[in-house]
C-alpha cells in the first residue's frame, strides 16, 4: 500500500505543480514531485512503524 500511494504521489504533485503552480521548469517539477513522493513514502512508514511499535507494547 505504501508503495501505491508514493506512486500516485509523484503525477499528482506533477500536475499540481503544471497547472496550479504554473511552474514551467520540468527540473524544478522533477524535484519537486520526487521529494514530494519520498516524503510519502517515508511518513507512511514512520506512522505503521508506530503501529506496530503500539501493537507490541499493548501484547
């Protein structure tokens, strides 16, 4: 599931930033979709690291 979201992640901040921003350098929107889906992909797994750290402590 991670791995959907931080690939849904990356066109969507793609075209945020085409037609909301209107930023028309394709490095800068690289950058910024890519940092944008990292940063997904790394705060899912630091909240179902919690998770799990929950389940461990309640057990």
């Amino acid at each position: 599931m991670q791995e959907i979201f931080t690939i849904v992640a990356y066109p969507v901040v793609w075209l945020i930033c085409t037609y909301l921003l209107k930023i028309e350098s394709g490095l800068a929107k690289l950058l910024i979709s890519l940092t944008a889906a990292i940063l997904v992909y790394v705060l899912i797994g630091i909240r179902q690291s919690k998770k799990d750290d929950q389940k461990d402590n309640s057990e």
